[in-house]
C-alpha cells in the first residue's frame, strides 16, 4: 500500500489548532454583504486533497491581494485560498469602508523605523488608495469608490488641536498630507456644529466594502487562485511542506500564508501580539435630500478624536452609515457573540450618531451589525514568520486600517511566501518588535478596566466636564488609536 501524506500523525506540539468551537462560525451579515451576496455567488467547499505552492487562510483583503500579487509574480503558482465564511464575511465585508493612509501614523511609523524608511511605508499607503481605485476601474468592480478625502475632527474640546504632534512630525520630515481649515470649513462640510476643529487629507476614500472583496474574489478566481469558502482550517501542521486539515479535506503546501484577522488570535505566538475588540456599525435610511440640507455632499469620510473613536460617512443611496469602536473584549480573545451583536455596543454607538448630527433624531435606523478588529499596541500591522516554521507567514493587527494598507500587506506576504529579499520582505513592519498583551486572565481584567476608564472619560469630556483624575490615568493604558495624537 502507497504512502498517503494524510495518514501522516504530527506530534502535538507541531499541530496548530484553529477552529475554536467557541468561535462563532459565522458573524451576523452587514449590510454591505446583504447588499453584495446575491450577486456573487460562494464557491464550493473544500472536499478531498489538494496540493498547493501557497494555500492562504482567510479570504479578506489581506489574503485575496497575497493571492492575486503571488499570480503576478508567478502566474504558474499553484495559490489555494480557504476561507471559514464567504470572501468578506469578516472584518473586510463589515468595516465602515474607509480606505485610509498611515500619515496619521507617522510618529509611530517614525519609532519603528529611521527616517527614509517610515516616509516610505507612509508614501506607499497613500498610494495604495489609489491603486485601489485604478484596480476596481481596470477590473469593472463598481466598489462604490469615491476619493472624497478624510476630515479628523475634535467633538469635544478635550480633542482639538489632537493632531498637532501628527502635522508636526510631517512637517519635520518635509511632507504636508493635512491641510489645515478653519472651524467653520469643518462644521460646514460635515454638516453638523458638533465638528468643533479639524484637519483634512485629501488622498482618502471611501467603498463599499463588500462589494470591494467579492470584486477581489473574482478577478483571483479569473486569475486561476483556487478559492474554497465554507471552509474552515480546523489544524495546521508546522512541518514543512504543511497540512491544512479541513471538515471535509486537507491541503499540502510548499508555504502558507495566515490572513485570517482577528481570528489569528487562536494561534497562542500571534495572541500576544493582537486582542480582538468589538467595533459596531449602525446604518441609516436613505436621506439624501437630508444630506443636501445640512451641507455634507463632498463625500468626505469623517472621525472624530476619541480613543473609543467614531467614524462615519455617507453611501451613494444617501445613508450615513456611523461606526464606533466600543472596545468590548473577550475572555480568552473568543470570536463570540458579542461581535456579532452587542446591544451595549449599538446602544453606544447610536448615542454618539445622535450626538453628532442632531438634527437627524427623526432619521430611522435601517441596519446595525458588528465585527471584530484584531488590535495591535501600537495600532500599525505586524508581520512575520511563526517561529520554527519559516514557510508560514502572517500578517495581523490592521487595527481597523486595513482597506487600503492591506493592499502593501499582499506585497509584503507575497515576497515572504515566494521567499523573496526585497524591499516588502526587508521592511521595518516585518518582524519588528511589538508590544505584547498580557495573558489571561490579567488580559480581560486589565482590559475591561482599561476599557471603562476610557468609557466614562469620554462621555465625560463629551459633556464639556473634566474626567476624574483615575479615569485619565487608566486610559493612559490603553492601546494607541486608529492616529497618534497628541
């Protein structure tokens, strides 16, 4: 009898186990992927044995730009994607669609990196967005793109100016992505007063998120990637080549490449480095008549300056569709209810809706859904290879930044799956050094602490009152945000 490479037994410890059965095997659907889905329908699951150069484990934006840079340098690669849900079923069908660059992170670019090198990855992530749009025009996918820039507002007095070091440190190295308004440009523009200050980059844009991955998914398909949804890796083997086992298959690949979000979390050398935290999103009806009345028509997407910080912008059938991340967590980083639906959670973020646009209490909500962001320290994605297991890559911690960024993700996973010495594979986000998150149960508890420090120091300062003292000191211990502040 031959040698079948499934009857193979690994010790344990060269087993990696994914599938959690505490994990939700599939989030509630946004309204970007109700509004998506019946156009594209879902490839097969995996079922039997299948051979690959490089299988992927996630069938986002990270995983799906690895596949189609790996076919442009490779057009011969064998390229397996498995994907637990459909394409976008995760963080990349559920996000507010927010194609972003690192400019506002530059300070932190700066201390992970020297001069020339942070200028770089930041140029690049600009870039990224429109490489985006041009990718989406030569490849027919109506994304819903529009390059309407991106307004950094104070809503409370406690924020303005929060910006400051962040144009400072550009200054410092010549480069000038903010322009400057005035207070009144800012209420104008964003329709509302509650925009007390802001600064502008005009480089950003906005998508339809759902629209964008299954966009992706197909031109992958058209360029010969195998994709395989409902597909869960349930283990991995670190021995090289690997085993993906599935429900009802396995893949052997030469390489692997994990984009599987927050759900990394599962794998114990990549849960230090990320936390998952609880982001929700609430969707208004069509009120584009409304829009033209209180003045936000540019397009422009729009964050205010919060550490649990809300983020909002405007659809092409007219809705606002308003996001905060309220930074609920889990024991154990479980992918579990709450971030699929979270009553506390929505109850914040309509709060915040209603705060910012008043005059809009009347406006129904027509959607709400959740989803997971897989937080960093320092908020900027890390990459890698597992540690005695250099053909398996990762790349995680997109912080709710990953639209367009994960764009340079493809690039730098890629050139690390094909083994590769370039300037992706040498950057600074690669195996740099990251803070790591403590473990459990020091890890909920100091972040339920953290977490509610933050809460109530924000309602407060929202209220034009000082937060106590306490408050301040332990949401000084919290993570950085979506853009260093000052």
């Amino acid at each position: 009898m031959g040698y079948h490479w499934s009857d193979a037994v690994f010790p344990r410890k060269n087993l990696i186990e994914l599938d959690r059965p505490q994990n939700l095997s599939r989030l509630s659907q946004s309204h970007w992927m109700k509004e998506a889905e019946p156009l594209e329908p879902s490839t097969r699951p995996l079922n039997g044995k299948k051979f690959a150069d490089v299988a992927i484990i996630g069938g986002g934006y990270v995983g799906l730009w690895t596949a189609l840079t790996i076919k442009a340098e490779h057009p011969e690669a064998r390229v397996v994607v498995l994907e637990r849900d459909i394409c976008g079923g995760g963080a990349s069908g559920r996000n507010g669609g927010f194609a972003m660059s690192w400019w506002p992170k530059i300070s932190t670019l700066m201390g992970i990196a020297d001069k020339d090198e942070a200028i770089r990855l930041a140029v690049a992530s600009e870039q990224a967005i429109s490489e985006l749009g041009q990718f989406c025009q030569d490849n027919g996918i109506d994304a819903h793109f529009v390059q309407g820039g991106w307004l950094w507002t104070a809503t409370s007095e406690f924020q303005r100016d929060a910006w400051r070091d962040t144009l400072h440190a550009c200054a410092k190295i010549g480069k000038r992505p903010f322009q400057n308004l005035s207070d009144e440009d800012v209420s104008r523009r964003t329709g509302s007063r509650v925009h007390l200050a802001g600064v502008y980059e005009q480089s950003n844009a906005t998508v339809q998120p759902a629209f964008l991955a299954r966009g992706l998914r197909k031109v992958a398909l058209q360029r010969g990637v195998e994709i395989y949804e409902n597909t869960a890796v349930v283990s991995l083997s670190t021995n090289a080549p690997s085993i993906l086992m599935t429900a009802h298959g396995e893949v052997q690949a030469q390489a692997v490449v994990l984009a599987n979000n927050a759900w990394a979390a599962a794998i114990p050398e990549l849960g230090q480095l990320i936390t998952p935290v609880n982001s929700t999103i609430i969707a208004t009806e069509p009120v584009p008549e409304r829009l033209r009345e209180i003045g936000w028509t540019g397009g422009e997407s729009i964050t205010d300056s919060q550490l649990m910080v809300g983020y909002y912008r405007t659809t092409r059938d007219g809705r606002i569709v308003y996001g905060k991340g309220t930074g609920v967590i889990q024991y154990q980083s479980v992918i579990g209810e709450c971030f699929s639906q979270s009553p506390e959670a929505t109850a914040l973020t309509l709060a915040d809706f209603r705060r910012s646009f008043p005059m809009l209490r009347d406006v129904k909500i027509d959607d709400q859904w959740a989803g997971p962001i897989d937080r960093t320290y320092d908020s900027l994605p890390v990459f890698g290879t597992l540690r005695d297991a250099g053909h398996i890559s990762y790349g995680v911690g997109w912080s709710g930044n990953g639209v367009a960024p994960s764009r340079i993700g493809g690039k730098i996973l890629s050139a690390l799956a094909l083994g590769l010495r370039n300037e992706w594979s040498g950057c600074a986000l690669v195996n740099r050094s990251s803070r790591k998150f403590p473990p459990e149960p020091f890890r909920f508890v100091g972040g339920s602490l953290v977490r509610n420090a933050v809460l109530r120091k924000e309602q407060t300062e929202a209220l034009g009152k000082m937060p106590h003292w306490w408050d301040v000191k332990f949401a000084g211990l919290a993570p950085a945000g979506l853009e260093d502040k000052s």
